[in-house]
C-alpha cells in the first residue's frame, strides 16, 4: 500500500476519506435499544455453556498440562503430609471428659437462654392478661361507681329539695302569725281607740252637762236678781 | 452471565460502529441495518460468552456484516450508483470530477470486497479500514497471526487483480491522450 498510484490504494483512501457523519441518527440509536432490550428481555441464558467455556479456557492456557501435574503434585504431597502428621484418634473417656464441660456448659447457657426467652414471653404474656383484667376491672368499678354516685346524688337533691319546702313554709307561717299579730293589734288599738273616744265623748257629755248646769245655774242667779227688778218676758219663755 | 449496559455501548461506540459500516456500505439506509445487526449480534454472542474488548469486537462484527450486506448487493441487478448516498458528494474539498472518481474507485472497492472470501475481506478491512494491528485481527478472529497476514496476502492479491484492468484501463487511456 506505498505506492500511491495503486489503484487499489486510491481505492482504500478513498473509501477512508468518504464523508461520514459523525454517528447514527437517533433514531437509529433508539431502535437498536429498544431491539436490545426486547431481545435481552425475551432470549434466554445459554444454560450449559459454562462447562464448555471453562473447558475452552483450560484448553487455551499455555503448559496446562503441566501446571496440571504441579498441582497433582502439590494436592498429593500435602494429602502424604496431612496423613503423617495426622494425631492419633483420641481416647474417647479423654475425649469425654474433655468434651463434657464446654458442653455441659453450652447446655445451660442454651438452657438458660431458653428459660429466659420463655420467662420474657410468659411475662408479656401475662402482663398483657393482667393489664387487660384491670382494665376490665376499672371499666366495671367506674360504671358503678358512676350509678352509685347517681343514686345519691338524686337522694341529696330529693333531700334539699324537701328541705327548701319546708323552709318556705316554716317562712309562710311566720308571715301569717305576724299578720295575724298584726291584725290583733290593729283590733286592739281600734278598741282602745274607741274605748277612749267613747270615755272622752262621756266625758265631754259630761262636762258639757255639767257647764250647762253651771251656765242654768248661772243664768238662774243672774236672772233671778233681776227679777226681782223687772220681769222680763223672754226670761220666762226659758 | 456478563450484565452489560446495552445503552451505554450503544452511545459509546455507537459512532466507530456507523462509520465503519458507512466507509464500506456507502448509503445511510444499509448502514443503518447494519448497525443495528451489529448490536444484535453482539448481544446474542455476549449472551454466550463474555466480551472483553468491545470496540474490537464491535468493529469486528459491523466489518462482517457491512461485507454480508455488500455481498447480498452484489447479487442484486441494482448495486452500483443506484445505491449511492449522493448527499455525501456534496463536499468541497475536492473537485466534482476527482470526487467522482473517488466514489467510484470506492464503489468498485466495495464491490470486490463483497466477492472475495468473508473472512479474507473481514481481514483487509479491520486492516486497512480500521488500521488494527495482525495481532488483534487475529485475536478478534479466533486465529493465528500468521493466518491473519496470510488471510491478508491473498485479499490484497485477488484485489489487486480485480483492479488490474483498471490500471491497464488507464494506461490505455493515457496513451489515447498522448496520441
């Protein structure tokens, strides 16, 4: 491709240097992703292609045989050393005894753990069945005590209801008397008033006979010097 | 299996995908189907097995199929000028007579590339269209470097055939004009 006269060349260059816009229309790109995603929606996972492309992998890397063998190798040596360094199996009575403890000790602790969480349930539960009962027992103490309190206040009201009719009758009859008192004194004070009226009118009538005579008895001693004097005609029509 | 942003490659790579496609394929509406083959093909391989390079791999697969389509092209009695996005002309930079030409030269290009063996046409333009080394050809293609740049001898040999009769074309020509 050094000779620029080549035509297959000038063939490559024109072919590099035709116009191309710099990338798809959108709307090239939009189908192609909504194509993508319906396809990766509806296609399905190859299912058992991993085996054949481990395999593949296997295959491609270079000395796998070899790195295969090293690794036998090194599984067989550490199986041989495993093997012989292994302890001997354990006496079971050590075994035991060494065993029970720790065991003994994880059972109480479970044992324990259980207890408590049945304790912790038991007592919510019956936290729960003794709040409900005092709460039961207070709606019913409150509903008596609600027509309790009812009863005797009806009772009081009854009471003070008597009690403010029997005080105003008390208060009628304290008027009544008092009028009555009243009224007696009136009578008596008409009567006295009368009594003395009529004493004084006697009294008077009296008086007034009495300043009669004088007067008559007056006249009479005057009138009789006088006729003795001259007998006056009019003296005697009197 | 590899979760892979199928929009985000999209964008990305998006635009090295058409222009691939463009260069070979010369019209908006083949470039476009091939672009979106592209992205289909990757997604049913990538459902297979895991992409590592997708900008290879990519160029790779719009190469195949853009040399799929030329190929069908060639197979139809319309494939010449008919095909040609003419829009593309229309820069001025060279000459009409030399952009003629050149579209031209690029035409018979195509149409050479569509009859040469896929994988030898696949080769010579991840070479010389986009200017990858033997080494990812040959990586991107499953085969050997060496294969790659015999694969690469032979397209440039039948090439270079196909194109012979222009060059004694244009000698002729050439001598018609000294006369």
């Amino acid at each position: 491709m050094k000779n620029n006269r080549d035509p297959l060349t000038k063939a490559v260059k024109a072919i590099q240097q035709t116009p191309v816009s710099t990338g798809p229309p959108q709307q090239t790109i939009d189908s192609t992703i909504t194509k993508l995603t319906e396809l990766s929606g509806s296609v399905p996972p190859a299912t058992g292609h991993r085996h054949i492309q481990l395999f593949e992998r296997l295959k491609a890397v270079k000395g796998f045989p070899r790195l295969a063998a090293a690794a036998v190798l090194l599984i067989a040596a550490g199986y041989i050393t495993g093997r012989l360094s292994a302890p001997r199996p354990p006496d079971a009575q050590q075994l035991y005894s060494a065993l029970e403890p720790a065991i003994r000790e994880e059972l109480l602790g479970e044992m324990k753990q259980y207890w408590q969480l049945s304790s912790a349930v038991a007592y919510s539960r019956l936290k729960e069945d003794l709040d409900q009962q005092y709460r039961q027992d207070l709606n019913r103490f409150a509903t008596q005590t609600f027509a309790a309190s009812t009863a005797v206040t009806n009772q009081l009201l009854e009471e003070l209801i008597k009690s403010i009719n029997s005080a105003q009758t008390q208060d009628r009859r304290w008027v009544t008397a008092a009028l009555q008192q009243i009224e007696s004194n009136r009578l008596q004070d008409k009567n006295q008033l009368s009594h003395g009226l009529a004493t004084l009118a006697v009294y008077t009538d009296d008086q007034l006979l009495k300043t009669k005579n004088d007067i008559a008895q007056f006249v009479s001693n005057t009138i009789t010097p006088n006729l003795s004097q001259t007998p006056n005609p009019s003296n005697r029509k009197e | 299996m590899q979760v892979i942003d199928w929009q985000r490659i999209v964008k990305k790579h998006g635009p090295l995908i058409w222009q691939t496609a463009y260069r070979l394929l010369g019209n908006h509406t083949d470039t476009a189907d091939c672009f979106q083959e592209t992205f289909v093909s990757a997604l049913q391989f990538s459902q297979r097995q895991p992409v590592r390079n997708f900008p290879a791999f990519l160029a790779r697969l719009a190469t195949a199929r853009a040399i799929d389509r030329l190929r069908q092209r060639l197979h139809q009695p319309l494939s010449n000028a008919e095909d040609a996005d003419w829009v593309a002309i229309q820069s001025a930079n060279p000459g009409p007579v030399q952009q003629a030409q050149q579209h031209e030269l690029a035409a018979k290009l195509r149409k050479a590339l569509a009859q040469l063996p896929p994988q030898e046409a696949q080769v010579f333009c991840l070479r010389f269209l986009n200017n990858m080394s033997y080494r990812q050809i040959a990586k991107q293609l499953g085969i050997k470097t060496n294969a790659a740049g015999v694969l690469l001898y032979r397209a440039r040999a039948k090439l270079k055939q196909h194109f012979q009769p222009a060059i004694a074309g244009d000698e002729i020509q050439k001598e018609k004009v000294c006369l």
